[in-house]
C-alpha cells in the first residue's frame, strides 16, 4: 500500500471522489446510450461496476493496470503469470498495446451481452461459468 493511501486524508479522498465522479458521468453515457436500452437493471448493474473497478484501480489514475488485474485475480485464488496478465489485458482493450484497462474498456467488456461472461470464462477456461457469473455478482 502505498504512504498516500494509508495517511492521504483529505487528498485521497478528493482523489477518488473526483475519480467516482468521471465513472458516474461515463456510466451517463452507456444509460443514455440505445444499444443497452434492453439490458436489464442496467443502472445497478454500472453502479456495481463501478464499485468494482474503483476497488482495483490502484493506480489511482482511473485505470486498472497490470498490478490491479493481479490483485483482482488472486482475491478471486487465480494467480497468473505476467504472460498470462498482458495477454488478458490485450484481450479486454480489444488487442490494442495498452498497460491498462480504462472504465469504458472494462464496461464493454462487462455489458457485451452474453460475450462478457463468455470473455471471462474464456480468460478463466479453467474456472467454471456459474463462477464466473457469481464473481461479478459478488459483493466483497
């Protein structure tokens, strides 16, 4: 952990509260948005999101990196190899080189339709699909 995120205080808060605020305006958009007009419970499922993604940003700059993929992972007892990260995170931002995956990446990756899950499962071939479901469903 790092010095700010024990003993930040006000700064931290600030931070993630100005964070919280851009995923909300970015959650906005997909609710506005025509093509996930027919997902069901859509405004809980972003504000589950985005708890989600807040929790594994630890970089603190809105994005989640290699580190935050891991750590989401291993909470989960699926420990990968740094291979393995890069090759997820190259799968979630759709192939492009990036070291990190952004909120709006994430969100297409999670309310793809039935591709989300099977994107999942298919990045955890190992892990059964009704897990895959629970853990997104999963409060912590």
């Amino acid at each position: 952990e790092s010095q700010t995120r024990t003993n930040g205080g006000k700064a931290y808060g600030l931070l993630k509260s100005q964070q919280e605020e851009k995923l909300n305006s970015i959650n906005e958009a997909f609710l506005s948005d025509p093509q996930y007009a027919e997902e069901e419970d859509l405004s809980s499922q972003l504000e589950m999101f985005k708890r989600k993604y807040m929790e594994f940003d630890l970089n603190d700059k809105g994005d989640i990196d290699i580190m935050g993929l891991k750590r989401m992972l291993e909470k989960l007892g699926l420990a990968k190899t740094h291979l393995e990260l890069k090759k997820m995170m190259s799968e979630v931002v759709g192939g492009k080189s990036k070291d990190t995956i952004s909120y709006t990446d994430f969100l297409n990756m999670m309310l793809g339709k039935k591709h989300a899950i099977l994107k999942l499962h298919k990045m955890l071939s190992f892990v059964p699909m009704a897990f895959c479901l629970a853990v997104l469903k999963y409060e912590y």
